[in-house]
C-alpha cells in the first residue's frame, strides 16, 4: 500500500467509526468523539467538516448527528427481510438483461444474490462474484462458469474486498455489471457504508461494459459516504413501482435507462 493511501484509509476508518457512534448515543460533540478514537479535537473536526459535505451528517450547538437521510449498514440477514417482494421482482426483470454467453460480475447485496436464480436455464454464464452466498448457491448451477475475487471475508455481509479481490476483477473483462447500493442520490451519486467494499465497487465499474443498477425505492434520496460512482455513470436502472415520475424523468434526462419492475 503507497503512503498517500495510508491517511485516506485512516480516515474512512474514522469515518465508519463516527457513524458508529452517532448511532449508538444518537449525538455526540467533538470532545467525546476526540477521546473514543483517540485522536485531536482538531482532526475531528476536519472528519465532521467531511461527513458534513458528504450530507451524512448534521451539527448543531457543537454536537453531530446522523442526516435523516443516511443510509447505515445492516447485517445481510437483515437486509434480506427487507422490502422482500420488491427485491425479489427487481432480480426476476434484471435477470432478462443476462443475455447467453454473457460475462457478468454480480456484486454482494440483498437484491442481486437474487439475480442467478432467476436467468433461464438455457444460458450458459460466466459470473464472478465476491459474494459468498451466491457462490455457495451456484456450486451445483451448470448454468453458470463461477469465479470468486478471493480478498478479506466480511462476515457481516458473506462477501469479499480488499486489494486481492480488486486485483482479480482487474485482471478480467465483462459485459455486465449488477451492483447493488445503500444510498442514490443526483448530487452525491450511487454510495455504499463500507469504504472497502466501495473501493472494489469502482474496480469492478472500470472491468465492465455495462454498469446496471438493481436497487428498490427506498434507496433513493439517501446517502452513505463512501462514494461508488456518479449516476451519470449508470446505464441501467432496475427498480419498482415506487419510484415518483420526476425521479424516473430526472434519470432519462441524464442519460440512465430506468426499467420498473412490476
């Protein structure tokens, strides 16, 4: 790892342990943050400032606390309960984009582990994954040529990141990307909770072809801080019927192709 990515690692790490706490005690002022991260008034002061611009947080009288509109992480179990039904049409409509013979890489998250079990049976797939759920579940599936990114297991989330599992995605080519996200927003664009997992995210973005979005209705509106891309950057939209005509327009007039699942 270079120096200069050294201090930026640090900092999401302080980052991700801010929201922590914001989430345990609801507010907190400098001073407390200061002393659970063992570091100066100062430099928490510059992580609020950025958490603040990132519109993950809000300050007020000296004390922070979370945006109502942040996206925190959940455990994948949890995850899977949530908003079931939509989830589980937005995986059976992305499914008709995986064409046979497709390379695709199909990211961890609630919604695209549902993506495989819905391709039609005829097509032969080669899928990478750093998943390890879905993995599991294609063990058997002759449908599908299955790669895993190896990297650091994140048990809270059965999946793969760090620099082994970026340098194996690195190293391949697709047609497709289904990637997930726990926040979209026009300004701040598609964003996840965890600073690894969105790492791997960008280096999966730049392997593929064609970037396709499967998220529900509750995303939209909603910000976590770290950052996966721009939604220009986003081909395809897969979502439900709850997403409002002037979020559906604003996503055509930019250049994303919005399909609704219903």
């Amino acid at each position: 790892m270079s120096d200069k990515k050294i201090p930026v690692k640090r900092m999401q790490t302080r980052h991700e342990k801010i929201v922590d706490l914001l989430r345990k005690y609801a507010s907190c002022n400098v001073s407390v943050l200061a002393n659970e991260l063992g570091v100066s008034a100062v430099t928490i002061r510059h992580d609020l400032d950025e958490l603040e611009k990132s519109g993950c947080i809000s300050r007020s009288y000296g004390r922070a606390t979370l945006s109502h509109n942040f996206s925190f992480e959940l455990e994948f179990r949890e995850k899977e309960n949530i908003r079931s039904e939509s989830k589980q049409l937005i995986a059976k409509k992305a499914a008709e984009l995986v064409e046979d013979g497709d390379s695709i890489i199909v990211d961890s998250g609630s919604t695209v582990a549902l993506l495989a079990r819905y391709i039609a049976s005829n097509k032969k797939i080669t899928l990478m994954t750093n998943a390890l759920n879905l993995a599991s579940e294609l063990v058997a599936d002759t449908r599908f040529t299955v790669m895993m990114t190896g990297g650091t297991l994140r048990a809270d989330s059965y999946s793969l990141c760090g620099p082994e599992a970026e340098q194996a995605v690195r190293l391949h080519h697709f047609n497709k990307l289904f990637i997930g996200a726990d926040g979209i927003d026009f300004l701040a664009g598609v964003s996840t909770t965890n600073a690894q997992d969105a790492q791997l995210n960008r280096a999966m973005l730049a392997a593929c072809d064609q970037i396709i979005l499967l998220a529900d209705s509750s995303k939209f509106g909603k910000r976590s801080f770290c950052v996966i891309c721009k939604m220009p950057q986003v081909d395809i939209l897969v979502t439900d019927n709850g997403i409002s005509d002037e979020y559906r327009q604003a996503l055509i007039k930019i250049g994303v192709t919005v399909i609704v699942a219903e």
